[in-house]
C-alpha cells in the first residue's frame, strides 16, 4: 500500500521552510540580550530574593516582544536601518548626537562582554592573557571572513548552547509547583533592594543596540513584506526563548545559592559558587553558558555598532560586501573588538566604573530611541498599511513610557551607594 501523505502536510512543509528561511534576527537578537551583565543581573535576582522576582518575567517578555515587533515590521516593510531612517526624519545634528551616546554606551559593554570571556576562561583554569587574544582573533575572523548567511548559521548554533541553563535546572531539580506558583504570583517586598533588583530585571532586558542590529539585520537579509508573518513569528519566539533562560537562571540560583544563604555580584561567582551546592557539573554548565554568552554578544555588539554607524553616515556595510566596497564598516569592527579586548588586559583600568557610567549612558538613551522609533513606525508615508493601530498605538505609548522611566531609574540606582 502506497503512503500517502495527510492532506495539508505538504503546506504545512512548506510554511516551515519559510520559516527557517527566515529565522535569525529575531532569535539572535533576542538571545544576545542574555549577555555578561544580563546573567550576572539574573543571578543576583535568583541568590538575593529566590523566586519572589519570578514573576517579572512576563511583564519583561511582553514589553520586548512589543519593542522588538516594531523594529522588526519596519525593516522589512522599508527595507532600511532604524539610524538610516533617523537621519532622514530628525536631521544630521541629532542623528550625530545620538550615534556618540550609542557608541559610549555600547563600547562599554563591549568592554563587559570580554571581562565574561575573562571571568569564564579563568573558571576554567585558563588566565585571560589567554583567553581574550585567541577570542579577540576568532571573533573577527568569523565576522570578516564569512558571508551574511553563513554568520547567521553560527550565531544561531550559538543560541543553542544557551540550553546549558535548562539542563542545569533539570539537574538541580527544584521543585517545579513553587516554580509555577512564583511566575504567576507577584511577591512585592518594600525595601529599597527589592525595588533597585527590580529596576535591573527591566532595565537589563532592552539596549538600544537591539533596535539597531534587528532593523539592520532584517533590512540585510532582504525579507520580503509577504514573509512579514514568519519575520514576526522569529522575533516572537526569540522573545520567549530568551526569558524562559533567563527564568532557569533565577530558578537555579534561588534553589541552590538563596538556600544556602550566599549572595553574588557576578555570573561568574555564580557558576563557582554552585561547585560545593550542585556539583562540578552544574558549576561548569553554568561557566559553559557564560563563557558562550559573552563570546556571542561580543560578536554581536561591535557588528551592531558598525551597522548603526555606517548606516547613520551613509557608508556602506553589510558582511557580504567585502573591504573595499565597506571600509568603513570592517575598520569600525576591527578597532571595537581590538579596543574592547585590550582594554580587559589594561592594568588598573577601572572596568566597573566604565560599565557603569556605559549604563548610565544607556538608560538616559533608552526612551529618546523609543520615542524616534514610535513616531517612526507610525509614518505612513513609510510604512504604509502596517503602522499601528490607534488601540495597539495607544498600548505601546504606554509600554515605551513605562520602559523610558525604568531604564532612567536603572543607572540612577547604580550610582546611589
């Protein structure tokens, strides 16, 4: 008897492999999120309250899912960069204006992401005169070495190394009734630590540089207004992929580190202090997926901040032009990554107060980003039928607001003592 195959199923075949077609600056975007400084911020959530800022999660997912979404429809309905479309509506002066704030901001993240290879290559045995030069070096040649298509195809592999945070979890195994009942109970605490911890869980959750690599990437990548849907689907999934991460990290940190009364200002001392509470295995599944973390948004944060420039300036850049046609774009990547690893290996350089006041820069840029990208998506002589709704308009005026005000009230609790 011959097999047939169920009606429909074909159809079904086909939507996948637009999706797959797709899929990637969504999932990438949304997943570097998940950086050095995102971890240690989850970590400290999980070791210092346990699972009473559980519940934050789904405020967090839909506020980005919401941001995220709007970047994503712009760069495939006009097929541009967000900078390039700021420069056109607001003028070369603020245009410029805000690509300094961005590349401060950004370089000092930067900086962040090659202290986590550090922090994850010394957990590891290795020293960071090591570790840092090899994947300086290995960074740059995956990016200028390397087609669109194909870095996507690594950067997405990355994304799933991320999974070493679920297994920990299953390896610790908590109790998964009281993990349920702290994601849909909200557990409000008055105190002055409970609301600054809070203000991170949001704060941490959207950069402005993912407005601009997400626009960028999808403006690259040519998809059409007919794949809108699947382009949507990508970001969405990213989305939920990456807060169910960050979730495990919280979960895994509040029933070993909080259990045992011991509180952490990094991931790294996250990962060794789980060694004596879960086993080496978890410790090094833990330093595994920091290790990734930075590795990948190392990648991605020089990348974004050449896209962003270039595109700001009207230089040309994409990773499928080669250096003579983009020197701009490979020069601006090269110094990034250079300057960021060498800074890590700089003696005495205060790398914390440079993380700091690159948050500080990031939470007063946050909203003006915002505030660009609404009048922006809402420009019919741009985007045609797919501004937004008055309804869903009016609900993403007031999801930008609340996030303006807690990415300025972040960086401000940063500098209280």
């Amino acid at each position: 008897m011959m097999f047939r195959r169920p009606p429909g199923a074909g159809r079904l075949w086909a939507r996948a492999a637009v999706f797959l077609a797709v899929m990637g600056p969504g999932i990438i975007t949304a997943n570097v999120d998940n950086d050095a400084g995102g971890l240690a911020t989850y970590s400290q959530a999980g070791a210092g309250f346990g699972l009473k800022l559980l519940w934050m999660m789904i405020p967090v997912t839909l506020l980005l899912v919401i941001v995220q979404e709007m970047v994503n429809r712009m760069g495939v309905v006009t097929g541009r960069g967000l900078s390039d479309m700021i420069r056109e509506r607001f003028g070369v002066r603020v245009t410029f204006t805000l690509m300094v704030l961005l590349l401060v901001t950004n370089f000092g993240n930067i900086i962040a992401e090659f202290a986590g290879i550090a922090a994850a290559g010394q957990l590891f045995g290795l020293p960071k005169v090591l570790t840092i030069p090899v994947c300086a070096v290995l960074v740059w040649l995956l990016v200028t070495r390397a087609s669109y298509r194909n870095v996507e195809r690594v950067f997405l592999v990355a994304c799933i190394f991320y999974l070493a945070y679920p297994v920990t979890l299953f390896v610790i195994g908590p109790d998964m009734g009281r993990v349920a009942g702290a994601l849909v109970t909200p557990r409000l605490e008055f105190s002055r630590e409970y609301l600054v911890m809070t203000i991170g869980l949001l704060g941490t959750t959207i950069a402005p540089w993912m407005q601009f690599y997400q626009q960028a990437s999808v403006a690259e990548k040519n998809i059409s207004v007919k794949d809108y849907g699947y382009s949507r689907l990508d970001t969405i999934v990213g989305c939920i992929v990456v807060s169910l991460v960050a979730a495990c990290i919280i979960v895994v940190c509040a029933f070993t580190l909080h259990e045992a009364g011991i509180e952490v200002d990094s991931a790294d001392n996250a990962a060794a202090a789980l060694a004596p509470l879960a086993g080496a295995g978890s410790s090094m599944l833990f330093a595994f997926g920091l290790l990734n973390a930075s590795l990948f948004a190392a990648s991605i944060l020089p990348l974004s901040t050449s896209y962003t420039l270039c595109e700001a300036f009207g230089w040309e850049s994409g990773l499928d032009r080669g250096f003579d046609e983009a020197p701009q774009f490979y020069t601006l990547y090269t110094v990034l990554i250079a300057s960021g690893a060498l800074s890590v290996l700089v003696p005495g350089l205060p790398l914390i107060r440079v993380m700091i006041w690159s948050q500080v820069v990031n939470g007063l840029l946050l909203p003006v980003v915002l505030v660009f990208m609404l009048i922006l998506v809402n420009d019919r002589s741009q985007m045609g039928f797919f501004v937004n709704g008055r309804a869903y308009n009016a609900f993403c005026w007031v999801a930008v607001a609340l996030t303006g005000l807690v990415s300025m009230a972040w960086p401000v609790s940063l500098l209280i003592p």
